[in-house]
C-alpha cells in the first residue's frame, strides 16, 4: 500500500501499485499508484462509472507517461460521455505515448460505437441521425461556398465509406471526410 492518493481518481484509500503492461520497447515507467475501484474498472473491463472517472481531468496533465496512457484509455471507452470527449480533445500524447496508449485499448462492449466503423476525428463512433460540427473551414468543390469551422450539421448520413458521411450543409447535401468533424455535444 502507499501513502500516496490514486493518480487517476485522487482517492486516498486503498491505494496500490499498478503496473500498465508495456507495449514493444516502451521506454517509459510504467508504474501507477491507483486506488481499489479504479484497478476493479480498468482489469475487469466492467462498464465505466463516469461520475468516478470525473478527476481525470486533472490527471491528463500528469508528467507520469503510464498515467496519461491509463487516462486516454478511459476517456476513449467513455467516449459517449460529452465531459470525457471534451477532455480526450486537450489530451496531447507523443507518437510513441499515443502508440503505447492504442496499443493495449480495448472498447468496452456495451459501447455503442462498437457496432459503428464510421468514426469522427476523436475516434467517436457516428450514427445515423447524429449531429457534429466542422472543426476545420472546408472549400466545397462545385458549390462556391466555404463551409467554416464550427458549423453544425444536423442528422447526418452515414455511406458505405466510413471516412465519409453525407449531410447538409448552407442548403446544400454535400459529403464530408470524418477527419474533419467532431461529434456535437
């Protein structure tokens, strides 16, 4: 046991050792000192409890590499959850960090993004019916206009192309690349 608080949750009892398995030849340490609740939801790949997992926004920030690599895991299987992709969007990884973190990320299986190959620029899964919003101004070819970031686009469309989807956009139907949306909160 240690003395310190969990370095995801900043609980301070029950805390142990956790040692976020390595990914091919990690670098990093990979020791983190988490409490009971957060080793029982990150081994036994349980359904997240989001209200637990509020204090990762402070822990995204940790200099500890394994702590930032267990918080882009949590946050990317509660990704239906609009505070936690908000945190997933200032979480900022080195390559071999983000390799690391994808490496050993597993969707949770009552996550409905795991029917869904169609995914938004954060990796949120989109559905048909969803809203997202431009996160980059897009020249559309054909129709002179510009379609600037932050624009909104309802009831979306999904194609047989998961990088594409097709929605409307200043009156006109157009299709656009999921790289440069994000899912509407």
């Amino acid at each position: 046991m240690s003395n310190t608080p969990c370095e995801l949750c900043t609980a301070e009892t029950d805390v142990s050792t956790y040692e976020v398995p390595k990914v091919g030849q990690v670098a990093f340490e990979n020791a983190v000192q988490i409490c009971a609740t957060c080793r029982q939801q990150i081994e036994n790949q349980e359904a997240l409890d989001p209200n637990h997992w509020r204090p990762l926004a402070g822990s995204i920030w940790s200099e500890n590499p394994a702590v930032k690599v267990l918080a882009w895991r949590i946050l990317k299987r509660l990704s239906s959850e609009h505070w936690a992709t908000d945190l997933f969007d200032q979480l900022y990884m080195e390559d071999d960090l983000l390799a690391w973190a994808q490496a050993g990320h597993v969707d949770d299986a009552s996550d409905a993004s795991a029917s869904s190959n169609t995914r938004d620029s954060n990796g949120v899964a989109l559905l048909d019916g969803d809203s997202v919003t431009l996160i980059k101004d897009l020249d559309v070819k054909g129709a002179n206009f510009t379609a600037k970031r932050g624009t909104l686009v309802k009831n979306i469309s999904l194609t047989d192309d998961p990088a594409l989807i097709s929605g409307r956009v200043n009156g006109a139907q157009i299709f656009l690349k999921t790289c440069f949306l994000k899912k509407a909160t």
